[in-house]
C-alpha cells in the first residue's frame, strides 16, 4: 500500500511515529507543517529530519509541485495525525492552502480512505460540525482516545491502542493491542 501521512501541529506526535514504524512494510509518504516540526522536536526530543527518515518519501508541506499534489497520482490511503483544528477546518471547508490539507482535499473529491485524528479537547460546536462534515464525505475521524480495558500498563500501551486501530482501518495486520475478549 501506498500511504501518505500528514503530521500538523497538534499534540500528539508520538501516534505518527509509531504509525511510520508500524508500516515499515508499506510505502510511507510523509508530509509534516511547519508547526508540527516544532511539536515533534518538543514532544519527541528528535528532530523532524530524523523522524522523516521512518518514511520512504518525504515532501515539503508548501510543496505544490509534489506529485501527490495531483489526484492523477495514485496512493491507497491518506492519514493526518495529530490533525490541528485548523487543518480540520481547512479540509472540512475546501481550503487547500498546505500540501496536507491538498491531499486530504485530493481522498475526498476521489474517494480513496482519508483518516484524520484530531487532538484537541474540550471541543467546540465548530470542532464538531466541522468533524460531522468531513465524516459525511467520506473521511473516517479517529480521535486518539485510548480503550482501558486491555488493561495498559505503559504510554506505549495506550499509543499502540491507538496506532493498532488505526492499522486495522487500513487493512494491516498487527498485533500492537489485545482485542476485547468477551
């Protein structure tokens, strides 16, 4: 699978990490704003140089020329996380200024799987009708809630929750998380 993951500058990097590591198998494109590099660098202790090195490609979010600029270039999936509000808006509302938020736009208009997992709390009624909305074109919302009845032990616990929901979504294979057992 081809899948491009947007990194914005919303707490919660770690999740992106993880996910880049989780899908070493896959062809991994990673696009990251400016902002997210700044939380990346303060949440991870890492620069961003070195996270970009877990993608196979990597492209500047200013970069309109990139081929994934264009819905005439093929990929499977398009993941944004941690998604800023102000990324979900400009989606929800069609305002491709970013290279994130083109691919995004690029998912919808051609119907291929857009994940987005916002990090933010408490949410407000534009928050929410602006999630409502992309939810009713298509696009799938994961907030990074983590699930307490595996009974996690660690951070790393509640990130592969997380992470090994999202894989699920993506048709991956993966044994990050204990499943509910009944």
């Amino acid at each position: 699978m081809k899948i491009i993951v947007g990194i914005t500058g919303a707490s919660g990097v770690i999740y992106a990490k993880r996910l880049l590591e989780a899908l070493d198998k896959h062809e991994t494109i990673l696009v990251i704003s400016e902002a997210g590099k700044r939380v990346i660098e303060e949440e991870l202790n890492m620069s961003w140089e070195k996270l970009k090195d877990l993608a196979n490609e990597y492209y500047d979010n200013n970069d309109f020329f990139s081929p994934y600029a264009s819905g005439s270039n093929k990929f499977d999936s398009a993941i944004i996380i941690p998604c800023s509000m102000k990324t979900l808006s400009a989606i929800a509302n069609g305002y491709a200024s970013s290279l994130i938020v083109r691919v995004a736009d690029i998912a919808l208009k051609e119907r291929r799987k857009l994940i987005i997992c916002p990090r933010e709390m408490p949410l407000n009624s534009i928050h929410l009708r602006n999630m409502l909305k992309l939810s009713n074109l298509g696009a799938i919302i994961m907030p990074p809630i983590p699930a307490f009845y595996s009974k996690p032990k660690t951070v790393d616990d509640i990130v592969n929750f997380v992470v090994g929901r999202i894989l699920d979504i993506l048709g991956v294979d993966n044994k990050l998380y204990n499943r509910w057992r009944s």
